[in-house]
C-alpha cells in the first residue's frame, strides 16, 4: 500500500530532515520494520508495517465483497499486523524510515 504511506510517514518540517529519509511517523501511528520472521529491526532492510490498529486504516479494497482478498494481501504475512508491502529500513543513527526500497508484490513487478 505505497498510497498509505504518505498518510503514515509524512515530512514534518519542524523537525531535522535527511536525503531520502521520512522523519516521523504520524500521529498515533506504530510504523515498524520487520525482518522475514517478523521481528521488528532497526539498520536492517525488511517490511514496512503499522503493528498497532489505526482509524485511517484502510478498510477493504473495491470488489472484495467478503474481505477475503484484503486480509490476504495485507495480513497474512505477519497476523494481525497491516504490512504495506514495501521494504525499507530504520537509519540506526537518525532513528528515521528509509523507504528506498522496492514493492515486493506480484501485480507490480507484473506492470514493468
């Protein structure tokens, strides 16, 4: 859900900001990397996720009638956890989310 990470890390501008790097989580927003066992890690590259409930959550995907496809996609890798289905990795030293990674979802690497 690349869309939802401009909701979930923006740019807050009255704190430092570095090349490449979103300086803050929003508001009431747990954003967490986790390495492939599902722990979270810092300085070391894994899946950008929200590991608490949220309310601008999104909430199912259009045609998804019974939820199916919504909970597949993103909480079935980690239960319980909202994974957005990029990599990116915490700078050890700023504390802040790198996001210079890649999708790792099927229907993207479809479109290139």
């Amino acid at each position: 859900s690349t869309e939802f990470m401009n909701a979930s890390l923006p740019m807050e501008m009255s704190l430092p900001a570095y090349k490449g790097e979103n300086n803050a989580a929003a508001l009431g927003v747990h954003v967490q990397i986790f390495d492939k066992n599902g722990k979270p890690v810092i300085g070391e590259i894994g899946d950008i996720v929200v590991s608490k409930p949220i309310p601008n959550l999104p909430i199912g995907l259009w045609n998804d009638k019974d939820g199916s496809v919504y909970r597949e996609k993103y909480f079935s890798k980690y239960p319980g956890v909202f994974s957005m289905g990029d990599y990116g990795m915490i700078n050890p030293v700023t504390k802040n989310w790198i996001v210079y990674c890649r999708r790792y979802d099927s229907f993207i690497l479809q479109q290139l």
